[in-house]
C-alpha cells in the first residue's frame, strides 16, 4: 500500500476525542489508488463499555429537552450537512470509490434526486 499523510483516528466518546485503550488499529484504504487514507483503532471491549455508558448518559439528558428544541438542533444539524455536502462527498468518494459524478443523489440543490 502507498501511505500518504494518513490520519490516526480517535474514538469520540462523551464528546471528546479519545485514543482507544488497545493498540491494534485497521488501514482505511482509497480504492481508487491504494493510497492509506487514515488509521481507526480496533477499539476493545473496555473502549465500546465506555461509549455505551456515555451514550445512556447523553439519553438520559437528552430526553429531558423538550421537543421543540431538539427538533431546532435536528434542523440545525441537518444545515450544517448541507453545508458540508461538498466535503462529505468527497469523503465518501475517497473511501468507496464511487464516482462522484455518477452518484444519483448528488445535485447542486442538495436534493434527493428520485
């Protein structure tokens, strides 16, 4: 494989960056040209205990937010997709390999094509 300036990969649990407790670790891989991309850890068993415990925490408090405000950070989240459509496709692209010209759901409004 041809390395590039392949990223480590962190976990984020309770929403920080975290570097998992083991030490092995999997190649992502650009089909397109064989280049590594990054490196994610093969996260243990202690790793994914602590991101199910933080997960059943965020629950917890976010079930006491009412409605009307999760749906504004919903929206807010899905704003923040669209304006980055552009670089997450690219991501995308770069992982599987699929050509980001002929990716049916892709247009320059954003929308869904049917």
């Amino acid at each position: 494989m041809i390395t590039t300036n392949a990223k480590k990969m962190k976990n984020n649990i309770n929403g920080e960056w975290v570097d998992s407790t083991g030490t092995e670790s999997e190649e992502v891989i650009n089909p397109a040209n064989g280049k590594i991309i990054a490196y994610v850890p093969l996260s243990t068993r202690a790793d994914v205990d602590r991101a199910a415990q933080a997960a059943q925490h965020a629950y917890q408090a976010w079930s006491l937010v009412p409605v009307p405000n999760r749906t504004r950070l919903l929206y807010k989240y899905l704003q923040l997709l669209q304006e980055q459509k552009e670089q997450l496709a690219d991501i995308i692209t770069m992982e599987n390999r699929q050509n980001i010209k002929g990716c049916p759901r892709r247009s320059a409004a954003g929308n869904r094509s049917r």
